[in-house]
C-alpha cells in the first residue's frame, strides 16, 4: 500500500468511526436521556431545552441541525475551513442519528427507572463523542464556541464547555422545577465525560520499550519487519559488570504490547525488557505534532 492510499484509507477510517460514534450518541440519547425528560450539556442539552419548552414540537434534531449550521458559519470565517472539514460531517451524521433514533425510540428503554437510564446513556453518548474525537472529529455546538472563545480569550476549550454545560444542565429547573433531575444532569454530565476521556486516552496512549538482549539486531530485525515499528539502539555499560550492552529503545501503542513481548520472548527469553506509559508521543506513526 503506497502512501496516498494508505492516507486515504485512514481517512475513511476516520470518516467510518465519526459515523459510528454519532450513532452510538443518537442511539444512548434518545433511548435513555432524552425520553426521561433530562437536559445534559454541550448543544444537545439546549436543544432539548427547546423540545420540551416548545411542547415537543420542535424536534432535537432539527434545531441540532440548524444552530450548528449558524454556528458552522461564523466559525468558517473566524476558525477557517481546515478545522470545519470533519466538523462539517459529524454535524450531518449526528443530526441523521438523532433523527432516526427520535422516530425508533419514542419511549424510554428501560421504563421507570431514570438513574439506571441516565448511567447507561451516559456510557454510550461518553463513547460515541470518544469514537467522534479518536477520529479527529467532532459533533459541533458546543465545541465550536469554545473553540472561539479560546482563540480570542486565554480561556482554555474544556474550561469553556465545563461552563457552558454547567449553565444548560442548570436551566432545566426554569421547565421542571425538579431538583432531581439536575442532579441526573450533572451525573450523566460526569459519566459522559469520564468515558469520553477513557476511550480517547485508551486509543491514543503509547507506551516506551527498554529492551536489554544479547540478540539485539534480531530483535530489531523483527520489529522493523514484522510490527512496521522504527526503533533505535543505545550503547549502554553495565554498572555492576562494566560490560558494553545494547539497548533497543521502541514506541508503540499500547494495544501493540503482547505482540512485542511474544516478539521478544520467541527470539531471545532471557531479554530484559521495561515497559513504561509515555505522556505523549508526536510525529510519523503518532499524533500531529502540537503546538
């Protein structure tokens, strides 16, 4: 695979984990938030302030579609059409998915229980938004205004939306009067979160290989050639046996461990091997290199 197809193929990768994520949302918004009357955060929590404000007569997904397309607009001009591009497609799938699953899931799923709802919502909206953003997406709304906030304020994105959720989830009780189900809000606010970070960090996170072995070009042979991974080769000595000794220094991701440690132990089973988490790893192979 030459390496404008294999860009490509990444693209839609990324294109089909966007879509997937969005139907993960709709499915756990619909299904277990929505139906039992609570206002979450981020631009779906206001649309559903106006849904039930209008007396259900204004679907989540129609005024979903149209303030993110006002939204997209002024965001083209202030943030440029780089950013929007994926932008552009998580807002048409998630705006399809809420509206496929508003005519499939009129009712709640699970029937007079809203905590126990409100958990399992939670879980999968927090995972669909953590498939939208492991693809370098993202669903709109909210993330366009913070976004813009932070390019013109020293107002970091997350602290942006913390407040722009804690303000949405806090208006419901102007429509319901209903302490509890703030307190379901904030919950599914948490949670949501919670699993957005751990699907995006699990997919992303790297670790670094200390690999201490007599046979270390076979080792470095087999890495090269059968993992796809670069790696590099330190002179070390020994500080009790003052022997010169080679060190294969390799990062991977983390999924890509047991393949590593079975690599090793098949060639060389008295190899010493450290494995540690690295906070981040940027350039070919990783993430974008951030500035």
């Amino acid at each position: 695979m030459n390496l404008k197809s294999n860009k490509y193929f990444f693209e839609i990768q990324d294109y089909l984990m966007i879509l997937l994520g969005t139907l993960l949302y709709g499915f756990g918004f619909n299904g277990f938030i929505l139906s039992n009357e609570i206002i979450t955060g981020g631009l779906s929590g206001i649309c559903a302030l106006i849904y039930f404000a209008s007396g259900q007569m204004i679907p989540v997904s129609i005024s979903y579609f149209v303030i993110n397309i006002i939204l997209l607009a002024i965001a083209l001009k202030i943030l440029g059409l780089k950013f929007l591009l994926k932008t552009i497609f998580g807002v048409f799938s998630l705006s399809a998915s809420l509206s496929l699953f508003e005519m499939l899931l009129p009712e709640p799923i699970i029937k007079n229980e809203p905590f126990m709802s409100i958990i399992i919502g939670a879980c999968l909206c927090g995972s669909g938004l953590g498939l939208v953003f492991s693809a370098n997406g993202s669903t709109g709304g909210t993330d366009i205004i913070g976004a813009i906030i932070n390019k013109y304020k020293n107002i970091s994105i997350g602290r942006a939306l913390l407040f722009c959720d804690f303000f949405i989830i806090g208006s419901s009780y102007v429509l319901f009067h209903d302490v509890e189900k703030i307190v379901f809000g904030f919950v599914e606010m948490v949670i949501s979160n919670y699993l957005l970070d751990w699907v995006v960090n699990g997919n992303r996170q790297s670790v670094q290989f200390l690999i201490f072995s007599q046979k270390h070009d076979e080792i470095v042979e087999k890495i090269l050639h059968d993992m796809g991974r670069g790696c590099t080769i330190l002179d070390g000595t020994g500080g009790y046996s003052k022997r010169p000794v080679k060190v294969v220094v390799l990062l991977a991701k983390k999924s890509e461990s047991p393949a590593i440690f079975r690599l090793v132990k098949n060639i060389d089973h008295n190899a010493f091997i450290s494995q540690s988490i690295v906070r981040g790893v940027y350039g070919e192979g990783f993430d974008p290199i951030k500035v």
